[in-house]
C-alpha cells in the first residue's frame, strides 16, 4: 500500500468506528449532529476541498462536488427532520471504501503486469583490465564484447563469441523448455543466462535491441484504444450531467405537480432526498475503470504468454475474427527444405545432387540451400560457369563441360525436355544434362508438429473460415491443406497476389467479423498490414516484422493463434459483463431511487459494490489458460 | 514531436476528461493517457515549446483533478 492508500484506509476505519460508537449512543439534539460531523469531516474533508476547488475551477459534474452536494444536502434534512446524520457519513464512507479499493486493485495489477514484463536489464558488464564492470547498457555500442554470468539478463542483441549455455527465454517467449545456445549462435536480449559464462559481441544498439522492442510495443499497447473504451468515454460525459437534471428534476417537479394539481402538500424534503440519492449513483466510475483495467490485464496475460498484442482496438478486433488466412511457408511448416527423395534418375543419386549443387551454386533460394546442404562437400567454383537463373523456372549452367538445367516443369517444357509425372509431396527440382533428363530432386518443407492442432484449436475458438495463401505448387499445397483440413487454399501466388487475395477476402467480410492473416513476418509484410490484424510468428529478433504486425507472436507455435482469439475473446466477455452489469445496477438503482424504495444506504451499497465487483471481473482477464497440445488432443 | 511524460491521476473518469482537456490547448496536436500505466503521450505542434506547453497542461489538468501531478 502507498501512503496515501494508507492514509485513506486510517481514516476509513477511524470514521467507520466513530460512526457504529454514534448509532449506538442515545444522544440526541445539536449535539448528535455536531458529534456526527466529526467523522463526516475525517473521511470527507478531501472530498469537500476538492469539490471546493472543483466549483472554482467550473467543473460542476465532477463527482467529488457531487458527492459533497448529496452528503451535505442529506445532513441538512437530517438536521430539520428525521436527525439521521449516518446516512451522510455512510456514503461518505463507502465511497471512500470504494476509492481506496479502487486504487489499491489497480495498483496491485499494473505492479503483476510490470513484472510480467520484467525484461529491462539493468546493467550490462564490460571487462576492463581483467575485472567485470557494471555499465548501462545503452551507452554500449555495437560490436562491444559483453559478459553474461549464470542468472543475469542478456543486455543486448549479439552474438556469442565465447562460451555455451541455456537460455531462459520464457518472459519473450512464454515457452519454459531452456534454449541451448553456443559460440557463433546468435542471441536476443531479455533472456535469462541459465548456466555457463558467455561473451557476446553485440550486434545492436540498447534502442533497437528486442527489449527495447518490446518494452515499448507493450508500453504503448494502451494509447490505442479500443471502441468499447471510446464508447465508455462517451457515456461517461453525458451520463453525470443526464444523472444530474434528472435528479434537479426529480427536486422541483413532483413537489410543484403536487401543489399545482393535486393541491397538497409538497413534501419538499422526500423529494429532494430522493434528488441526493440520484448523485450519489452519479459517479459513472465503475464503468470508467473497469474497461482499460480488462484490456490491460488481458494485453499483459497475453504478454505472459509471448503473444504481444500491440493496442485494446487490435484486441478488440481479435475477437471478432471468423475467417484466418494463413501463409504455409514458415507459419504451417517449418520453412526448412530439406531434400527428401531423388526420382527417376538415369544417373547415380550422388551425380545427380553433385550437377544440382553445383548449377545452383550462386543462388540464396532456401531450395539451392537445401541442394548444396545435401550435397555436402564445399562447391569447387572452377568447376561451374555460365550460370544463368532464368527467371521463375530455374537455373542453367555449365559444370564440368556438361551443359546443366536445373528448375521446375515449366524449364524442362522451354528447352523441350519431357520429363515424368511429378509427385505431389512437395517442390521438385528436374535436372536435365547435355539435353537429357537426368532425373528429379524431391524437396519438401515439413509441417510443423503442431500445426494440425493448432488449425482443430482456430476451429475450436469458434473460427469459421482457415484458408491458406502460398507461393508453393498447387499440388503440394492442396497436399498440405488436405492434411491439415483447411477450407480452402490459394496457391502459386506471388508476394503482390497474396495481397490482391486477402483484398478479395475481406471484401467478402460480412460486416462485424474480421479477417485475420497469420505470416512469418519475413516477406509478408504488405500482407500483414492490409488484413483488419495481422499476426506475425517467429518474430523474435525480426524488427520489419514487429512493426508491420498488430500481434507478435514472439515464437514460432502456430497454436497461439487460437490462444490469441481466447484472450481477446475471454477479455471482451468480461468487458460486456462489466457495461451490462455497472449500466443496469445503476439504472436499477436510479429507479428505485426516483420512486422512493431505494435509500441511500442502499444507493451507495450498489455503486461501491458494482465497482469492486466490476474491478474483480476486470482483473480475471490477466488469468487465462492457453491452448495446450494435450487439451487439444483429449477433445479430438 | 512527440514525448511521453509520466502522470498522476487518481480516477479513470477524471483521466478521460484531461485528455480531452489537453486537446484544445494551443501547441498540442494530440494528447493521450493511459490510465492504467499513468502516461501522458503528448504531440506538439512544430512551432511549440514543449516546457512552456507542458505548464499550461499541467494548470488544466489540476482544474480537473487538484491533485494531478505531471513529471516533466
């Protein structure tokens, strides 16, 4: 608790004891009054000052100058009629019950959230002279050899250069299995060094290392918010001044109806009590705090988890999703070619790989990686010339006096070449030599173990529509989707088709529904920002990727897609609740305020109470189970 | 130009209406808080300086809550 919480809870229950002594004391007359403003005073002075203030600042709807009108309005009928002066003091009291509660919740969760989010190292150690010195880390600069011990915090983005070790990643990655890490590996700031002593040389600035990413992608979650927030807001300033006539009505009209129609008294002080208990329900508060409390906890449960949800808007839209589109390279599969058969070949296996690698030998192409992987043996640059990569079919060459084409069908039918029916079990390289057809590379990308889980849990979170884009053949990607059970897929697209595909799909969007694309980040940035959220994994270390995604997922498990929806789903429950609850208590209560049931005990009993409960509610979104392999597998 | 400052408000509602508040004070584009982690993110225009703007902000934002403090 902070001083001023504690503070306010002395008071609390300095009044609170005062005011059961004065219920119980036969006293009676000016002195009862006098003795009850004692504790009036105590737990309302701050609320009188502030309201004081408030009048002189013109700012009549604020709660502190209604809550002093209600109380000292109810003292005053107390002190001509009915001598109860504990009602005064009780709403008072709850009020500030109420406050303290308040702020105590909020306190308590943004400090859980923080720590959550414990990433920020606070030091990075250089070596000088043979000893460690402790130095911030961001006045290091990039190519500086730093020192993690076992338990500290890697500072900074780098690459290791000395020593091996595990890594904790779990407060990026939410994943708890250590990572092993070695020489020449490289590693991101935020991580926990598990075991050994490692030398880093950094790769990257304090500023743009992933912490720092991070922490201020999480920070600035909030600024963007979300339309149940604008909605609040926007209830909030007309509800007070709405509260406010209807209670200065509910003062001069039935006593004037009275007089004037019905020719009897006019009972002026029922109805002005009944006036005061309209402010004391006046204080849209509950509400107020309950809305970003719900998003905050859920933005910082998700965080938890590794799922970086960059703003409440994109949560919010989270959980309107009914149609994922997913890219299949790097997001469904591994995004690892890895050469698994050789077919048909008229040469020996080895040659052919050996005529494969080499005519590929200048290419990055993840397959021309994948060929020189299996090949093997360090590629002899004399033995290959002419390399010539013809665009979208392959590569020609010619290696050791042999001419060599290597690439896909579309090569072999421009130089004339038949070649025999293909598999469909991933891309095929064909490989011709002097003009003859040698033979073809089977190259597959794998799935990833949990890819089929992680499509039946989208499904599960009530997901209508998953649909795959790839750039593959259609042959192996239709393979994959049947595997996988998709409902439809769009394949050998270019990177600019991907995004004409995803603009057909939302056009399709019924209105209220989103469409959610989930890429590796890598080249799907247009992708990405063109759906209504796009999710990018894997995209630990990945700057182009944080900042074209709406959700990071800081690992590369496609089953916290789904845990995403359950967040944002979960979270918007509870946001609902909340405006339903607070809105029809309060209206409830108004009710039977204007007809006279409701008193203010009962009046302020509701208010408090509706906003702990709504602040309780609020704080169950940080708590939320993630989908998990096994739960998956028992429901299938 | 852009700055975030740290604030202290007690009430959500109360941080509603500074924000809108901020938005009509000259030198400032747009203002933002949040509630929950008390950050005031504040734009300025090109032309203002931002101490002279940050004092007025601080004086609105003390009509609407006396007690909100402003580190800047």
């Amino acid at each position: 608790m902070t001083k001023k919480q504690r503070n306010r809870l002395y008071r609390i229950l300095v009044a609170g004891a005062m005011m059961l002594l004065l219920l119980l004391l036969p006293i009676k007359g000016l002195l009862r009054f006098v003795l009850y403003l004692i504790p009036y005073l105590i737990i309302g002075h701050d609320i009188l000052r502030k309201a004081f203030l408030g009048i002189r600042n013109r700012q009549m709807f604020d709660e502190n100058f209604l809550m002093a009108v209600a109380t000292i309005g109810a003292l005053i009928i107390g002190l001509t009629r009915s001598g109860d002066y504990g009602e005064a003091v009780a709403v008072m009291l709850f009020y500030q019950i109420g406050e303290l509660f308040q702020s105590y919740a909020v306190g308590k969760s943004r400090k859980s959230i923080s720590k959550l989010m414990d990433i920020r190292p606070d030091y990075a150690n250089i070596e000088e002279n043979g000893a460690l010195m402790q130095v911030d880390p961001a006045s290091i600069a990039i190519g500086t050899v730093i020192v993690v011990q076992p338990g500290e915090k890697i500072p900074l983005d780098g690459i290791i250069t000395e020593g091996s070790s595990a890594l904790d990643t779990a407060a990026l990655t939410g994943e708890s299995a250590p990572k092993e890490v070695r020489c020449e590996d490289a590693v991101i700031s935020g991580c926990i060094n598990l075991s050994g002593v490692l030398k880093i040389r950094t790769t990257k600035e304090f500023e743009d290392s992933t912490v720092a990413k991070i922490l201020d992608l999480v920070e600035n979650a909030s600024t963007r918010k979300a339309k149940s927030e604008a909605f609040i807001s926007k209830f909030a300033k007309y509800y007070t001044p709405a509260v406010c006539i209807g209670a200065f009505s509910l003062a001069i009209l039935p006593p004037l109806f009275r007089i004037v129609f019905l020719h009897t008294s006019a009972l002026w002080s029922e109805w002005i009590y009944r006036a005061l208990t309209f402010l004391v329900i006046s204080c849209p508060c509950a509400l107020v705090i309950s809305i970003p409390l719900s998003f905050f906890a859920a933005i910082g449960g998700a965080g938890k988890l590794g799922i970086l949800i960059k703003g409440a808007n994109y949560l919010e839209a989270l959980s309107y999703a009914d149609t994922v589109v997913l890219d299949k390279t790097g997001t469904l599969t591994k995004g690892v070619f890895v050469v698994s058969e050789i077919l048909y070949h008229t040469l020996p296996k080895e040659q052919i790989l050996e005529y494969a690698a080499y005519a590929e030998s200048a290419s990055s192409h993840p397959i021309s990686k994948s060929l020189q992987q299996a090949y093997g043996k360090p590629i002899d640059h004399n033995r290959v010339h002419e390399i010539r990569e013809i665009s979208g079919m392959g590569v020609m060459a010619v290696v050791d006096g042999c001419s060599v084409a290597a690439g896909n069908r579309a090569l072999m039918q421009q130089l004339a070449i038949s070649y025999p029916q293909e598999s469909n079990l991933g891309t095929i390289v064909h490989l011709a030599v002097n003009g003859c057809y040698a033979g073809q590379i089977l190259i597959a990308d794998q799935l990833k173990p949990k890819a089929k889980t992680a499509v039946k849990a989208l499904r599960q979170c009530g997901i209508r529509t998953t649909i795959m884009l790839t750039g593959d053949r259609k042959e192996a990607a239709a393979e994959t989707a049947q595997q996988l059970e998709l409902d439809a897929v769009f394949s050998e697209l270019l990177p600019h088709e991907k995004v004409e595909r995803v603009e057909a799909l939302l056009s399709q969007q019924t209105p209220k529904t989103t469409l959610l694309f989930v890429g590796d980040g890598i080249n799907d940035a247009p992708v990405l920002s063109r759906a209504d959220i796009g999710i990018a994994m894997g995209a630990i270390g990945s700057d182009a990727a944080i900042e074209a995604a709406d959700v990071v997922l800081m690992d590369d498990d496609p089953i916290k897609v789904a845990s995403a929806i359950r967040i944002s789903r979960h979270c918007m429950r509870i946001v609902r609740q909340n405006i339903i609850v607070a809105i029809g208590v309060k209206l409830i209560c108004l009710l039977l305020g204007a007809f006279g049931i409701a008193n203010m005990w009962l009046a302020v009993f509701a208010d408090v109470g509706v906003m702990m409960l709504a602040v309780l509610n609020a704080i169950r979104a940080l708590y939320i189970k993630p989908f998990s392999e096994q739960e998956e597998l028992s429901h299938a | 130009m852009k700055r975030s400052y740290h604030i202290e408000v007690e009430c959500a509602n109360c941080a509603n209406k500074m924000e809108a508040a901020l938005q009509r004070i000259e030198g400032i584009e747009h203002a933002a808080i949040q509630f929950m982690t008390q950050k005031l993110t504040v734009e300025f225009s090109a032309a203002a300086d931002p101490d002279a703007v940050m004092q007025k902000a601080q004086k609105v934002c003390r009509t609407i809550e006396p007690d909100c403090e402003i580190i800047f």
